[in-house]
C-alpha cells in the first residue's frame, strides 16, 4: 500500500470519527449518508450510490468514457471512488472501470497497489539484485509489463509515450552505472530517476510504481511466472514445484529464472 493510499485510510477514519451521519449529509441526496464514499483526490464524501449515479450520468456525455470526473462540489479531477472502508483496508471504484481494454490482470494488478507486499522483497532477493549488479542485464519483459502496469494505473490504453519515456530512464540509467564502480546510493539513483520519470503520469502511486518495477526486475521472471509467485505469496496458496527436479532457488521454480548465475 503506498502512501498515497494510506492517507485515504487515514482520512477516512478521521471523517467517520467526527462526524455523525446527521452532522454532514451526502450532497447529492441531501439525506444522511448511507454506505460513505470518498472521491480520491478532494476527498469529499458522499453516498456510494449516489456518487456512482452521478459519475454515469456525467460520463455518458463524453466519449470515450472519461478516466477522471469532476467532484460536483469543488470540481477537483478525480480518478475513483473509495468505499468499503474497514479499519485498515477500502475498495476502490475506477471512473473508467469498465474500459474494454482492461483484462483480468490489469484489475488484479491495480488491487495490488492497496496491499502491503509483505516479504516479497526476500522472495525476489532484492539485495541480491543490488549486489551482483543484475540492473545491468536487459529484461526482455520490461515494455510488456511497463505497459500492462501503466495501463492499470492510468486507466488509457495507449500509454507508450510513458513506457518509452520510463524504458529511456532505465537506460540512462544502466549506461551510468556501466562506467561507474563501486557505487553506494544505486538503489537511491534508480529510485530517484524513474520516480521523477513517472510521477507526471501516475502522481500519488509514482512509490509504489517503483518499488512494484524493482521487485519485477529482480525477480528476473516472465510476466505470468511474476504473476504466479505475487499472488501466492499475497493469498498465501502453496508454492508447486518442479516434478523431478530440485530447485537450486527454495522460493521459485528453476525454470522461472533468467539469471542462473552470479556472474554479471
């Protein structure tokens, strides 16, 4: 979960803290506020279904579909409605959910950005990744995944001005590194690099875009085979090996791996 989204928790459990459902009534409906739901960057409150309503009516005027909607109060651009709130986790309702473009994976990779990845870092052995200096391999994965996950993120379809402008970023800051040795702060000028790359483009979630690009790159996995290990780890489903064969990585299955070796 990154900052972004925890601010949405905390704000959240302030408003329904101070105030009681008479002392603020949804503004659509004017009654009190039944199943409370916030609009994720002004943060103004109202009934879930009356919020829902409202957004359909004004999307039908455009086409295509909007990725953002006007709050009707301060008419600040928003990307989605936040509901369910529960003591430490929310759902969330994208303006644009319902884009054709968008397959399973893109929903189940846009839930992952309100979880913790809990010790994914250990399973991908991020510090290995720092240490042997895989960075400097090429990935063959990175457009196909960069573009899935900024599709996620954005809600638009075509999002190869970013992918190319992020993929140019990470070779700026591989050729760096090709000539730099022994270098202390790699992890902090990736980090700052591509965060100043994608924050135009994904804002509040430009943290967790980073680190989500790490943990990808380290894994040194295909897209599906990341898939597979992310959500075993986040629904705790048992790990299937390889049949007839030991892995010499306890966490994945061989197979999975483009790096064999700890040569650079």
């Amino acid at each position: 979960m990154d900052r972004h989204d925890r601010s949405l928790i905390e704000q959240s459990g302030n408003n329904e803290e101070q105030l009681s459902p008479n002392s603020n009534p949804c503004p659509i409906c004017l009654g009190p506020i039944k199943c409370e739901a916030y609009l994720d960057q002004c943060f103004h409150n109202f009934c879930y279904n009356c919020i829902l309503q409202w957004i359909n009516v004004v999307s039908r005027k455009c086409m295509p579909r909007p990725s953002s909607v006007k709050c009707p109060l301060c008419k600040a651009d928003n990307f989605s409605v936040i509901h369910g709130y529960n003591r430490g986790s929310f759902q969330r309702h994208y303006i644009n959910e319902d884009c054709i473009f968008l397959s399973e994976a893109h929903k189940y990779r846009s839930q992952c950005y309100s979880t913790e990845t809990g010790t994914l870092g250990d399973k991908f052995d991020v510090l290995r990744f720092w240490k042997l200096r895989k960075y400097l391999h090429p990935n063959r994965w990175l457009h196909d995944w960069l573009r899935r996950e900024l599709q996620a993120l954005t809600l638009e379809e075509d999002v190869e001005v970013i992918v190319h402008h992020i993929v140019g970023s990470i070779d700026i800051f591989r050729n760096r590194q090709k000539h730099s040795v022994g270098a202390v702060d790699v992890k902090e000028q990736f980090i700052s690099l591509i965060s100043e790359a994608a924050r135009p483009f994904i804002a509040g979630r430009t943290e967790r875009f980073v680190n989500e690009l790490e943990l990808f790159l380290a894994s040194g996995l295909t897209i599906d085979a990341f898939d597979k290990v992310y959500m075993q780890q986040l629904s705790c489903v048992p790990e299937e090996t390889v049949e007839g064969e030991a892995s010499e990585h306890p966490h994945h299955d061989r197979h999975l791996y483009v790096f064999d070796n700890d040569s650079e």
